[in-house]
C-alpha cells in the first residue's frame, strides 16, 4: 500500500511506499481475507491496482482471476504494463529521492557524478520522489536483486528496452504499477480529514526524513501482484 503526500519544502506528489502483503501457495479467497485484515478501519484508498493478467480465465473458472478478487471484496483496475515506460517512471522517482538525499547531506549521493551542480539537484529535488518504509522488507530486497538479462558493455549504455530477470520480481512490478499511474495528491479541504492514524505517519516520515533515512510511510493506493 502506498500514500501520496508532498513534503516541505517540495511541494510534489511524493509516493510514500508503507505497507505489504506477501504470501504465497494461499488461495485468492484466503488472500482477500489476509489483505483486509491488514487494512485499519478508518484507512481508505482512493484506487486499488492488480496485475493486468488477472483478466485472463481460468480453465477450472468462468470467472477471470480479477473477477474472483471483486467477488471476494477486492475490487481493482487492471495496472498499465508497459515495461519500458514503467521502469522510466521508477527511475524519475528514484533519482528525484537521491537529489534530495544529496541536498540533506551536503554531498552528491554516490549514483551522481561527483561535479553535479547544486543548481541540478534542485531541479530534480523539486519532482516527485518516492520512499520506502523499511518495514518493507520483501519490496527492499526484490529491488535490490533485480538484475538485467543482458548488459551492453558500458554500464551507462545499456539498452532501456532490455527485460529484468523474472525471479523474484512481484514486488519490483507493484512499484512499477503504481508510479508508472503518476499518482496525484489532493490536499484535504479540511484539517480534520487527516485521522490520528494518518497525522502519526505523517510526523514519522517527517522526522525519520530529518534524520536523512531514505524511506517513508501514508495511505491511499493498494496494489496486488
């Protein structure tokens, strides 16, 4: 589950990665079941996302895999797959996140060249980023042990249309899902719409942020693979 939420002082439709839900060899029902007992009772999601390929049939069904995910109470759009555009949206959000991390530390993060301008990380800083909670710890290990199926021979070259690795890619794809959407924030017409369970997620990221940790907490997109 994810939140979009700006922070000061950028003001960008940040994407707050908080939540997940990792099981396997369950069936859907059971799966259903498990996710919205994850979900607290005042905490509501503006859409929810499912794997594309849920719309298929089964052979044993008449009902497609998302259709038996509605009938149990999980009603969601299928996700755009497209790879390239996703990956490309992944990145922008990612190198958004380093900029910041450069600013807050002083220093160029090591995936910057060591002679990037200030003037640079600013404009990259002032897009949107997303974050992690490290609670998330499936998410974090999938994304950092994805891996190429070929390699050009410079590393900064690569073809942007090579594939990544099928293994052990679930949670890597549900990031992709919902940043390739470009999720927008709507700020609350009143205060008192943010409940005591949000504002407590809200002050976290703020100081965990303040102690420059790369990761972050909020509410309003779920997203199945």
């Amino acid at each position: 589950a994810a939140v979009t939420q700006p922070q000061a002082p950028y003001d960008a439709a940040d994407v707050y990665f908080f939540r997940e839900y990792y099981e396997r060899d369950r069936t859907i029902r059971e799966h259903c079941m498990a996710i919205k007992a994850m979900q607290p009772e005042r905490e509501h999601y503006n859409f929810t996302l499912i794997d594309p390929s849920t719309n298929r049939q089964l052979e044993t069904e008449r009902r497609t895999v998302r259709r038996m995910y509605a009938d149990n109470g999980i009603h969601a759009a299928p996700a755009d797959n497209a790879h390239e555009t996703g990956r490309q949206a992944v990145c922008d959000y990612l190198i958004t996140a380093l900029a910041r991390w450069s600013i807050e530390n002083g220093r160029p993060h090591e995936h910057f060249d060591k002679h990037v301008t200030q003037e640079t990380l600013l404009l990259l800083a002032r897009r949107p980023a997303v974050y992690f909670h490290p609670s998330l710890v499936n998410t974090l290990r999938e994304l950092g042990n994805l891996r190429f199926k070929k390699w050009s021979a410079e590393h900064s070259s690569r073809d942007p249309k090579e594939d990544e690795e099928e293994k052990d890619d679930h949670c890597p794809d549900v990031v992709r899902y919902v940043l390739v959407s470009r999720p927008s924030w709507r700020k609350p017409e009143y205060e008192d719409d943010r409940d005591p369970f949000m504002r407590r997620i809200q002050e976290d990221t703020l100081r965990r942020r303040r102690e420059n940790a790369m990761h972050a907490d909020g509410s309003d997109i779920v997203c199945l693979n």
